[in-house]
C-alpha cells in the first residue's frame, strides 16, 4: 500500500510523537531499535522520514499490561 506525502513524518516529528530526543531516535535507527525508516537517497547524508504507519505499529508492539509481563519476555 502506498503511503502519501501526509503521512510521513521527519526524524524531529516521530521523536516529538515517542517524547524522546532526536538524538536517540538516530541511535536507536542505527542499531535498529526504533521503528522502520525510509532512506531518500544513498549517499550517507541523505534524509530520512518514517511513515506514521509504522511508527504506530512500532508503538503498539511495545505495549504491556504489566511490568511483569514486560519482564517475562525477557526485555
């Protein structure tokens, strides 16, 4: 499914969105913690964006009903 322009959101937005710094978003993107991303080009220094999509299903698989149940899968 394709996704639009509406719907991609900047390093600055997601991290906005996840309350974090963008600084930990990109350390998370380089270990490949945090939600899937879109390279729009090749060279190093070539942006990034994240469709909201998949920032929020990223979200919703790190939801638990407990601590304990976050301890039992051993995270």
């Amino acid at each position: 499914m394709a996704t639009s322009t509406s719907d991609v959101l900047t390093s600055d937005q997601v991290a906005s969105m996840l309350g974090i710094k963008r600084n930990t978003l990109e350390i998370w993107r380089c270990k490949g913690r945090g939600p899937c991303f879109v390279k729009l080009g090749t060279a190093k220094q070539a942006g990034v964006v994240y469709a909201r999509s998949d920032v929020e299903a990223w979200v919703a698989a790190r939801k638990y009903p407990s601590t304990s149940a976050y301890s039992a899968k051993g995270n």
